[in-house]
C-alpha cells in the first residue's frame, strides 16, 4: 500500500471505494479537470475518469469505466492529462460501437480518424435567427407524429411512455423513414442507454435490411454495462452529433434511447458522492445533468441537430421528477398511452395527452393548425359522451352526440398504422403516409365524408383512399 507523502505530481491515491465511485487524493489539484482519466499504476487496463470535487481538500470523485475488483486503498492511479473521450469521424457511420472504441456488430475494428471530447467541453451556443432548415416540418410517414406532434429541423421531440407500449418501435420506425428518404441531407446518430441488448440487435438488423444502415452510428451503453459506462454514453452520443455538425458540415438527427436511463445511471454514480439526495429520492444535481445534454443539442449557422428522445415512464407516472425535468427541453411531447395499447391501436399515442409548441399557423400553416383544433376539439367532446355509453348504452344517445362518438372512434381507428420496422413481427407491410394525405383524410372524417363506413374499416388502413377502392369493388 502506498503512503500518502509517497504520491507525486500527476499522481493520486485511493482513499476510498464505494461500489464504481473512487476517492482519490491527488498530490496537487491544481489543474484537476471534470472528465479526465486515471489509469491505475500497477494494472493500466483499469481506468478512472473524474466526476466531481469531493468535500476534502484535493480529492476527487472519480468514476470506474471498469470493474472494481482489483482497486484497492492506497493504490496509485496517474494522471493522463486527458478528457475522456469517445471515436469520431467518418469510419464510425455504419458501425454499432461502445465508448471505448469496441465494435459490437462483429464487422472488425472500427477505423477511428480522431476522438471527440465527452466531459468538460463548452459549446458556443448559436443565437441568430431560425432558418429554412429548422422551419420545415421532417415528415416521419406516421400519421399520429406528422399531424400533432411534427418532427421540425433543429427542434426536439420526446417520446414518453411505460414499459412495453411502443417508444422503441416508433423511434425506430422514424429513424428508418426519415434516413431512408433523406439520406443526402442527415446522418443519424443513434445512443442507446441502459436499454436491452436485443432492442439494439433488432435495430440494427433492421437498418441494415434497409440500406439506412450506411448513413447511420450506433454507441451502445447497454442494461448490463456499469453505471459510468451508461452514463457517459449519453455525452458521447451528444459529441458525435456535434462532430458531425462542426466538422462534416452535415444535418443530424440524434435519437436517444433512452434518456431516463441515463438519469438512472447518473443516479447511481451521483449518490455514492455524498450528495443529499431531493425528497423524491434523485440526486440533486439531476437538473443539470439533463441540461447539460439538451443544451449542447443546438445548431449552428448552417447545421441542425434534430433529436428524438424516448424516456421511460416509472410506473406510469408522468409526474416523475426524472421524467418531467426533460419536459422544458422539448417542442413536442408524445405521449404513449397503456390505456391506447390495451384497445389495440398502434401507435398507442395519446393524441390529447400529447403536445408541441410548434402547433400555430406560423410555424405548420393554417390549413394544419385548424385541422389539429377540430380533432381535438372532437376527441374531447367524444371523451364525455364515452363516459355516458358506458352507462346507458350507444341507443341512449341523441343523434348529434351519436355522430361525434362514431366520427372520433373512425379518427382513432385511422391514427393506427403498420410500420416498416414491424414487419416480420406482424405479417403486414409497412406504409409511409404523407402529411398532405393524412390531413386531408382527417378533415374528411370530420366533416363526416365517411359517415356510411363502419368504424373498424378505419383500423391499419394508409389513407382513406384505400377505403374508396374497396367500395367501388
């Protein structure tokens, strides 16, 4: 074991372990960065980066991006004058990879042009005015996400929902379709965090089954990983979306699943800091943590970064504090319901549950802002007369009230779609409906164009187009 006045410059030693947190005290602290790596003197394999000051004078937090068996008080970790990085550059589109540079889809090793800073890194933050490329609305071919909640350039959507509703499909849906139909305009960055190991196979295959693979890097930071290793995940999908922006002057769209997670993970490191933790039991610098992600998500003059977030629902609480500190990050919220899954919809969003910022006339145009009020202004009305059905039955109704229950049972019906991704599960084969279609099927509905078709007509059909084919034959 070594002493205390034995350390030297650049040098520190254990003082104490607490699961993947390590106490280090350094000789000197002058120069001690957040982010920075450890390598252990006796066994260099294993690696620490530095997290956060801790209350004694020159000691550190220090996470493990290793397993801990073989850190014991008193050894020496040397300083590398380093920020923990992750590899960047052209080599890494096409490749599924972890933080350290291992390639988990079988191809070899990955071909690494250079390393782009995880921790510790201030971005520039762009403040001139929105341009053509954030404005325009990136159709997804979903029909639920394109009408309420569109995906814009430069903008932010979460996808928030409990354990087996759907995130992950839906992101996986709107990643295939948008690169597949943009593959001159964005490289895709996906992060996956603290999901299971099978979603990201299924991903990847599916990907490329479809060609969009090329366009795409996937970093997994999966269930099983430790603790440090998931969260930094999040940081290192954050800095090769930056790098793609800066550097190959490129449009990104940045998919995150799931951030949760990474709010978990950071939960776990961050209570073994001797942090007080809120009443709801979280770490107190939660807040921050979630800004420091969203807020290096920006653009710059002539690039956008377009991020797409799925996060977890504990229990089905959407008043979780993890899950609402994402909440003010976001133009457009969707929300998946288990209520929407149960009656067999999908996607099982919850179109009055869900929302986005970008629903006004300047940003989506009149003719859309209108179309989204007259739905919502249909699904709720039908929500009240639903309560009386349950009660007294569908013949106790008055006509009018009998018109609006039957026309928002078809608009629900249309919402549900089959999806690209989804094929081999279900059979069916995927469809990507524009948004000038959807619209204008949705405004037929309610204006009761449909009136004479039953309701279960509407069920996984692309466009009501499909329904008038079937009448005339």
């Amino acid at each position: 074991m070594t002493r205390k006045n034995e350390i030297k410059e650049n040098q520190g030693i254990v003082k104490s372990i607490r699961n993947f947190v390590v106490e280090i005290e350094f000789y000197d602290d002058n120069g001690v960065e957040i982010g920075e790596v450890l390598q252990m003197e006796e066994m260099p394999e294993i690696s620490l980066v530095v997290i956060s000051s801790s209350k004694y004078d020159k000691c550190f937090f220090c996470a493990s991006l290793n397993e801990v068996y073989h850190i014991t008080n008193g050894a020496v970790f040397n300083r590398k004058n380093e920020i923990v990085k992750v590899p960047s550059g052209s080599g890494v589109l096409g490749r599924v990879f972890d933080i350290f540079g291992n390639d988990i889809d079988g191809l070899g090793e990955l071909k690494i042009d250079r390393y782009e800073e995880l921790l510790n890194k201030k971005e520039n933050f762009y403040t001139g005015r929105i341009n053509h490329k954030e404005g325009s609305i990136i159709e997804t071919g979903v029909k639920v996400i394109d009408v309420f909640s569109p995906l814009m350039g430069g903008r932010k959507v979460g996808l928030f929902g409990g354990a087996g509703v759907g995130k992950t499909v839906l992101l996986s849906e709107i990643l295939h379709n948008v690169i597949n139909r943009n593959k001159d305009k964005y490289v895709s960055i996906f992060s996956g965090i603290g999901e299971r190991t099978r979603e990201g196979q299924e991903l990847f295959e599916e990907l490329k089954r479809t060609g969009v693979m090329q366009n795409s890097s996937l970093i997994f930071g999966p269930m099983g990983s430790n603790p440090t290793v998931r969260y930094l995940t999040g940081y290192a999908g954050v800095a090769l979306a930056k790098y793609f922006r800066d550097v190959e002057s490129k449009n990104v769209l940045f998919l995150v699943d799931n951030m949760f997670r990474f709010a978990q993970a950071g939960n776990e490191l961050f209570l073994l800091m001797d942090q007080i933790s809120s009443e709801d039991g979280y770490q107190a610098s939660l807040v921050s943590q979630i800004a420091d992600i969203h807020e290096n998500l920006i653009n710059n003059d002539t690039n956008t970064i377009t991020t797409i977030e799925a996060i977890y629902v504990p229990a089905d609480d959407i008043f979780d504090p993890a899950v609402q500190e994402v909440f003010g990050y976001l133009d457009s919220s969707i929300l998946l319901s288990r209520d929407v899954y149960r009656e067999g919809r999908y996607p099982a969003v919850d179109v009055l549950q869900s929302d986005s910022s970008l629903i006004s006339p300047e940003m989506v145009g009149s003719y859309h802002y209108n179309v989204v009020l007259k739905t919502k202004s249909l699904l709720r009305d039908a929500v009240s007369i639903e309560r009386i059905v349950t009660l007294v039955g569908l013949s106790e109704l008055s006509d009018n009230d009998r018109q609006i229950y039957e026309r928002a049972n078809k608009l629900k019906n249309y919402l549900t779609q089959y999806f690209y991704t989804t094929e081999k599960q279900t059979g069916r084969k995927g469809v990507f409906v524009p948004l000038e279609v959807a619209l204008k099927d949705i405004e037929g509905i309610i204006n009761g164009e449909y009136d004479e078709i039953s309701e279960d007509k509407f069920m996984f059909i692309g466009s009501c187009e499909e329904l008038k084919k079937q009448e005339t034959e």
